[in-house]
C-alpha cells in the first residue's frame, strides 16, 4: 500500500525523483494520468488495467462515461523510471496540474498523487478544517 507524502524537486527536464519507497512497490514502467483536483495520478500497469477494467464496464453510450474515459486515457502516458529512480513528467502533463519545481509526492493506497507543493498545502488546509464533518458523513453513508 502506497502512504506518505515527500516533497521533490522537478529538475529543469521535468524529471521527478520517486521516494525509495515508492520506487519498490511501483516497478520500473508506470502511467501517469490526470488525475483530481489539479493532480496527477501514477499507477503500475497492474492498477492502470484493473482502472481501464472498471471504466470500460461502463456504456459508452453515456455522454459522462465518455468524457471521463477521454480524460483519464486522452492524457495518459507510459513513463520509466530510470537507474536514478526518476521519471520524466509530459509538458502537457504538467501544465494541467500546474506544476511547478516543488512537488508533493503523495501515496494514496493504490496510486501516487503529484501535486504542485502550493497548491498541496491548500488543499490540506481546507481538508484538514473539513476532517470531522467528512468522517460524520462516511460514518452515516456506512462507510467507517
């Protein structure tokens, strides 16, 4: 399972260095998506597929479906790492999430989450002010 959060710094070729951690339970080819609120989404090729599993179970006769599987699969790309544990993040990639030099690296389970670091920091903020209320609503969806 993918935990933690780790600050990087994307060099000026948009490489990105992968914590150790993460590097030993990714492998050496990942996909990179867009992902949700202005991140980017990375996945093995195991999760990826399972993903494009679930999202093709879905009728491609809806407007919804459609446009969230152009979204995710319009926009990804296959990346390697390479012997120094870095990826290559996409220009197109980046500009999306509005990535800057200081990256958030966070693990969420079964992906890695980039955020720019700034914007990170917000998002914490506001999720953070909201945790009470958030884990009341999941209490009485049943979810915890």
């Amino acid at each position: 399972m993918l935990i933690g959060e780790y600050i990087h710094t994307m060099d000026d070729k948009n490489r990105l260095s992968l914590p150790a951690k993460f590097r030993k339970e990714m492998g050496k080819s990942l996909v990179v998506t867009p992902g949700l609120d202005n991140c980017l989404f990375i996945f093995t090729h195991k999760e990826w597929n399972a993903i494009a599993e679930k999202l093709a179970e879905n009728s491609m006769l809806q407007a919804n479906n459609r446009s969230f599987n152009r979204y995710m699969f319009g926009g990804a790309q296959e990346v390697d790492v390479d012997s120094s544990g870095r990826i290559l993040i996409p220009d197109f990639l980046k500009n999306r999430a509005k990535l800057s030099s200081k990256i958030a690296l966070v693990g969420v389970q079964n992906r890695i989450e980039l955020w720019d670091e700034e914007i990170w920091n917000g998002y914490k903020q506001v999720v953070e002010g909201q945790a009470d209320e958030l884990a009341e609503k999941l209490g009485d969806a049943g979810m915890l």
